[in-house]
C-alpha cells in the first residue's frame, strides 16, 4: 500500500482577531517593508462564480483560497 504525501510547503502565520481586510493590509504593508510586495490580488467568489454562475456555496470555501 502507498503512503499519500501533502506537500508540506508555504507558512503560517497567526495575525491575531483582525478582519480579513485589516489582516491583508498589514501583510502588504509588511512585504513593503522587507523590499517585496503583491504582485495580484484575487477576487475568489468572484472567480468561483464567473465560469458556473452561481456563488460558492459556502464562504469558507472562498476563504480557503487564502488560506492555502
């Protein structure tokens, strides 16, 4: 039997109880500081919604493209 394997790469970082907006603004404002930055920005219930035409039927759903 074969063993699945997840890829393991990325990071996590706890950003405390802020809301996603607050949360992605101090990520950017910090990838600033350090010399890099966002090169796009995602819509993902937009994304999702374009080629079916129907919302995600769950907002975690959308959110779990932020999370990866």
């Amino acid at each position: 039997m074969t063993q699945q394997v997840v890829p393991t790469y990325g990071f996590h970082a706890p950003l405390g109880n802020s809301d996603l907006s607050v949360s992605a603004e101090r990520v950017i404002a910090a990838l600033k500081a350090e010399g890099s930055g966002v090169l796009t920005e995602i819509d993902g219930q937009a994304t999702m919604k374009s080629p079916l035409g129907i919302p995600c039927a769950h907002p975690s759903q959308s959110q779990g493209l932020l999370q990866g």
